[in-house]
C-alpha cells in the first residue's frame, strides 16, 4: 500500500527544494505552513515558518554540497565541516536542523536525517521523533524508489493505529482515534509544559479530519480489530470486549519494539530478566494496559525530545 499523497500542487514547496542538493531519498513539509491549525493566527500565511525534513542516503556527501551551495544556513558548526556535523546530526533523535533560513520571500526551517535512521525510527519507534510527525499529515515533496523506506512509512502508520487502539475505549469516533495519534509523539515531550500550546493536537486534528482520514481510511477498513463505521465516523474495537485479554495481546506483540521495551522495563521488577511475550500477555490482562502503552511511549519521547532540543542550541547558534 503506497504512503497517500495529500492534494494540491505543492509548486511553491518544491521551488524551495531547488536551492537544495537533490540527492534526497524523502522531503516533506509539515506543520502550520503547510496545514491550517486551529488557534493559528496566520493560518496558511506568509508569517508561517515552512519546516522540511529532508532523508539522505549518505549525511556526510550531502552536508558537503549544502555547505557549497548554503554555508550561510549553517551555524558556527560549519567550520567543523561535513563530517562533523553528520556526528553531531546522529545525536538524540538523528536529524541535524538548520533554522531561520531566509528562501523565497519565506522563513523555514528543515531537517536532515538518513535514511536508515529514518526507517528504523518508523519501524521500532527508537525516538519517535520523525516517525511522529510521519503519522500526521505531511506534504510529500519528492520520495525516491526505496521500497524498505515505503514499507517503512506505512508500517509507521498501522504502530500508530495500534497503539491509539489500546488507548481508547471500546467506542470512540474518528476524531477521538486521530486526536489519540496525533498526541502520540507529544506525550512525555516536555517542551508541551513549557512552551507549546497546550491545545496543540487539538489545533491540528480539528481542521484536518480530511487529511487524517486520508492517511488512516484504508488501514481502518482493513483492520479486523474494528468495525469501522464511515458513514457515522464512529470505530467500534472487537479485542477491547471485556474477558478478551487476547485481543489485546495481539496488539501488544503488534507494537514497535521500542515501545514494547519500554513496556517491560515499565511493568517486569528490576534486576529480573523475564520474557517480553510474558510481559506483555501480563499487561493485556491489566485494566490499565491503556496507560502503561501511554507511559511506555512518553518515556521513549521524553528521552528523545530533550537531547534534540539541547542540540538545537548549537544548530541554531
């Protein structure tokens, strides 16, 4: 199943990746530029900062031809040069951002990660940095042949689906499900105390239903864990009836690897070596399975977000 391409031409997000070395694997543009938020004064206009993450094979080749071509964008690390900074880019949550780059009458702001840091973010939740924002609506820009990266950026979406499932009670609506994803990579994060807006999933999901129904359609129809009724976008979860603890196993051996890690440093006593799938089938039988989930993906977010954030201070200068 191909990642679905959200409509709109997208020209002028493209014209922005012609200053850029073209060896790129993915670019997406995402956020308050690219989609109208709720609470967001300038919705769509041109005070909006443009964020682009772009995914290259090889960091050190493509740091190199951007500094021939943008050593401005660069903060005092450019003088390291290419390699250095491809060190300092594979730190925390493994995508080096430049900032505050004036291009074509608009500020923006992009980041730089590989591509295998990319695909093991978006199959084992390693920090949920990317992987989060690939599980909201993004402008894909350009995306190569790679067919482990494509199988990657779905397989994010289904962990998605499956984690906000054992979060959510046994009947919920659309919007509950996609509120429930779009917080997932802000759980734990700590910059959502002390300086997001704290109405920030609601502000994304309530005027991009569309887009997010456009991501997540066809994995809710395909999903024999739901019933999922379209025509009143309401979703109604089979494995969540009580006296059905399988069910939720099964959507527990589902999740990242990461994310299940997390689960059983969380719930098993320390010292003690014990099996996940032991962890795990002991967790489905736990009223609370929804808030060790919940627990077990703030951990790997809070970890990732601060190291990110320390790093922006040398990035950014």
């Amino acid at each position: 199943m191909a990642l679905p391409v959200l409509s709109s031409s997208g020209v002028g997000f493209r014209r922005v990746l012609a200053h850029f070395p073209q060896e790129l694997s993915l670019a997406f543009a995402y956020g308050s530029g690219v989609f109208r938020q709720a609470g967001s004064s300038a919705g769509h206009g041109e005070d909006n900062m443009l964020d682009f993450v772009f995914a290259v094979d090889d960091s050190v080749t493509w740091h190199m031809m951007n500094l021939q071509k943008n050593r401005s964008h660069y903060s005092f690390l450019k003088v390291f040069g290419p390699k250095q900074i491809s060190s300092i880019q594979s730190y925390g949550a493994g995508i080096y951002y430049n900032t505050l780059v004036p291009c074509n009458g608009r500020m923006i702001k992009y980041g730089v990660i590989s591509t295998d840091t990319l695909i093991d973010d978006l199959l084992h939740w390693k920090t949920l940095y990317v992987a989060g924002r690939l599980q909201k609506p993004v402008k894909i820009l350009t995306q190569n042949e790679n067919s482990k990266l494509q199988a990657a950026l779905v397989s994010n979406l289904k962990s998605a689906v499956t984690a906000a499932f054992l979060m959510l009670p046994e009947s919920f609506s659309e919007e509950d499900l996609y509120m429930q994803i779009a917080g997932l990579s802000y759980s734990g994060d700590f910059r959502m105390v002390i300086g997001e807006d704290r109405w920030k999933v609601q502000n994304i999901v309530k005027p991009n239903v569309p887009h997010f129904q456009k991501l997540y359609s066809n994995i809710l129809q395909d999903s024999p864990q739901v019933v999922y009724k379209h025509h009143l976008g309401r979703l109604e979860a089979s494995f969540l009836l009580p006296n059905i603890p399988e069910g939720q196993f099964t959507q527990l051996m589902a999740l990242p690897r990461t994310l299940q890690q997390k689960i059983t440093s969380l719930v098993g006593p320390p010292g003690k070596n014990r099996d996940v799938e032991e962890i795990l089938l002991q967790v489905a039988h736990d009223p609370d399975c929804g808030l060790v989930v919940h627990q077990g993906i703030s951990g790997i977010v809070r970890s990732s977000s601060i190291v990110q954030s320390a790093k922006t201070i040398l990035t950014a200068g």
